[in-house]
C-alpha cells in the first residue's frame, strides 16, 4: 500500500477554523471520530450517519474537510465522493476527502482510488495515523483533474514520466530521449555552489 | 489539470495547540471509549456465537450477516487497538468473503476465528508477541485454505 512521503512534523496545529465533516453509519464509530478530531482542536464539526445527509449538507454549508466511512447502506463513501466531485459545484467539490474502511475487498481498495478521495485509511484509525493524513493533506500541491472517467486529485504522487519505452498520454509528458546538450557544460564551481546549503531564517 | 485552493494549506502556521496536545487529546478519547467499545464488541461477539457459533443450528446462514457483525467489530476497536482483535476480526471477514464466493460455509475455519476473537477479547492484553504470532498464522492458515474471492471489477 502506498505510503506518503514523510514531512517534517510541525509543533504545533490550528485546526480552530476548519469545518469538518463525518460520515459513517455506525454511530459509535461516528462518535468516536468525532471526539478524535475534537481533540485535534477543531470546532465545526457536522455528524451524517449516512451519505444522504451528507449530500444535504454539502449542497447548504462550505466544508473544509470529509472523512468518510466506505461501507455504507445505500450510498456508499466511494459512491459520496464520487457524487461530490462531479455533482456538489466550487467550493465543495475541491475539498479533501479521505476514505476510512475495515476490511475491504481489492476491488473495494481500487474503487476508493479512483473515486477521486485523496486516501484511504484502514480502520480501526489511529489517532497519529489520521493525524498524520491531515498534516500530509496540508502539504499536497497535487492539482485536479476532471476527466470523463475521473474527476479528483492527481493519483500520481511522483513525476516520472511514462513508463520506459513508451510515449507519454499528457501533454506535459515529456519524451525519453534527452539528446545532446545545447548549452556549456556547468563548471564545478557552479555545481558546488548549487549544493551549498545556505541559511534559512524563519 | 488545475489547481484548486486548499484550505488546510494554513495548519500549522499560525496559533493553534501544541501537537502533543492535540495528541494526548486524542489519545484520552480513546481511553474513555474503551469500556464502552468493550461492551460493544461483547455484544456482538455474543450475537455471532449464537447465530454462528458451534451450538448454534448451523445450516444456511446469511454471509452478509456474518461478516457486517464482523466489521462492526472493527468498526469500534480503536480505543481497544492493544487487544488486536480487529485483526482476528477483519481475518474474519476475509474468511466469510471467501466462502461466500464458494457458496458453502466452512464451519471449522469460523470455529477457529471465533475462539481467537475470544482468546483476544478476554486474554489479549496478557499475550506476548510469540503468542499472538501463533494466533495470526493460524489464522492465515485456515483462510488461505480457500481461494480469495475475486476483486470486483474496476468501476464497479
């Protein structure tokens, strides 16, 4: 399973101004994450116990955040997630979600991948764990794309480039053949000085 | 492609608690909900032993009832995560996933899930790493002896 580039852990967190939503069918699932991300600092927090309610929230309140349970009755969290990015509009439909599930079936894992959520956390969630996907969320500069197929972050996390021997799909891709060099080579000195740490002031 | 703003981008610049704080604030939920889950995850453990268990008249159970009481065990294991019973648990639901595929229970294997799942709830805390090992593969072993279920297709 994918892990996310570690970062550097900050000392502290203002999670005062957030909205945040919870969605998950087990109440006292629901209640526990709830008090998990009240200790985190938040304040807005909104409960749904099922997708449904969500989406009426969604269509009333700007939100900041969704954390939403998979395995659901009638709509589940993929199909909710789904729902928001093509159907809720600006802001909302931008927000981050991240998938929490028990036991899930691969196809369940390959669903909440392409669903457009930018994680899928397994249950039962730790408080450091989803500590850890919130700071990892404020980090991401991933942009979005809206596709017939998929509407959500890019599920690329790296840059490399297609797959050897193969054109690239995206207009950014960039070919595999570098060619020859059509400037100066750099000196040493200036490839030392571009390895030179220097300070930084905070 | 396009960038869209993001709104936790600001978390960790300005005010705010200390991240030990938000922590062990976390941390105290899960120690209040413990005996609550506990309770929780007895009862249901009980509900699976008399509709699964070996004195039940086992026949022509429904899967899907078996392994949604099985996921809300893992569902509230949390604030009980030292037990590990939520990985005997999600075993579980793997098993009932398998034989579901197979049509036809195999009750030998559940027998062996649902003492574990007992063994954990009651003993858990007391195990070792040795012991816990032993209980994981054994497990593992049951459920590996049928085919995995096949992925649901992509889209689906």
């Amino acid at each position: 399973m994918f892990e996310p580039p570690k970062i550097k852990t900050p000392v502290r967190i203002n999670l005062e101004r957030l909205t945040v939503m919870l969605i998950d069918d087990n109440p006292q699932a629901l209640d526990i994450l709830a008090q998990v991300v009240a200790g985190f600092g938040v304040r807005q927090i909104i409960k749904c116990e099922n997708a449904e309610m969500a989406m009426q929230v969604v269509r009333k309140h700007p939100l900041d955040f969704v954390i939403t349970d998979d395995q659901m009755a009638g709509t589940d969290g993929c199909q909710f997630v789904e729902w928001l990015r093509r159907e809720a509009g600006p802001p909302n439909a931008f927000i981050p979600v991240i998938i929490v599930t028990g036991h899930s079936r691969l196809g369940q894992v390959k669903r909440a991948r392409d669903c457009g959520a930018h994680f899928l956390v397994a249950k039962p969630i730790t408080p450091k764990v989803l500590l850890d996907r919130i700071f990892w969320i404020s980090k991401d500069e991933r942009e979005f794309i809206e596709t017939a197929t998929y509407a959500g972050p890019d599920r690329r996390f790296k840059r490399e480039g297609p797959p050897p021997g193969t054109k690239g799909r995206r207009a950014e891709d960039r070919g595999t053949v570098v060619g020859e060099a059509t400037t100066p080579n750099l000196s040493q000195d200036q490839i030392n000085d571009m390895l030179k740490p220097s300070k930084v002031t905070i | 492609m396009f960038r869209v703003p993001n709104n936790l981008a600001g978390i960790t610049q300005n005010g705010g608690i200390l991240l030990s704080e938000a922590l062990a604030n976390a941390n105290q939920v899960m120690k209040d909900m413990r005996k609550p889950c506990l309770r929780t995850i007895d009862r249901l453990l009980l509900e699976i032993g008399q509709r699964f268990g070996p004195q039940a008249r086992r026949g022509d159970e429904d899967f899907q009832v078996l392994y949604e009481l099985s996921a809300r065990i893992i569902d509230v294991s949390a604030p009980v995560a030292d037990l590990q019973i939520d990985r005997a648990a999600f075993s579980l639901c793997e098993l009932v996933d398998r034989c579901a595929a197979q049509s036809s229970w195999d009750w030998p294997s559940i027998d062996v899930h649902l003492d574990a799942l007992q063994l954990l709830r009651h003993a858990g805390a007391q195990l070792g790493g040795a012991e816990r090992k032993k209980i994981f593969d054994g497990l593992d072993r049951v459920t590996e002896r049928l085919p995995a279920a096949g992925a649901a297709p992509d889209g689906a």
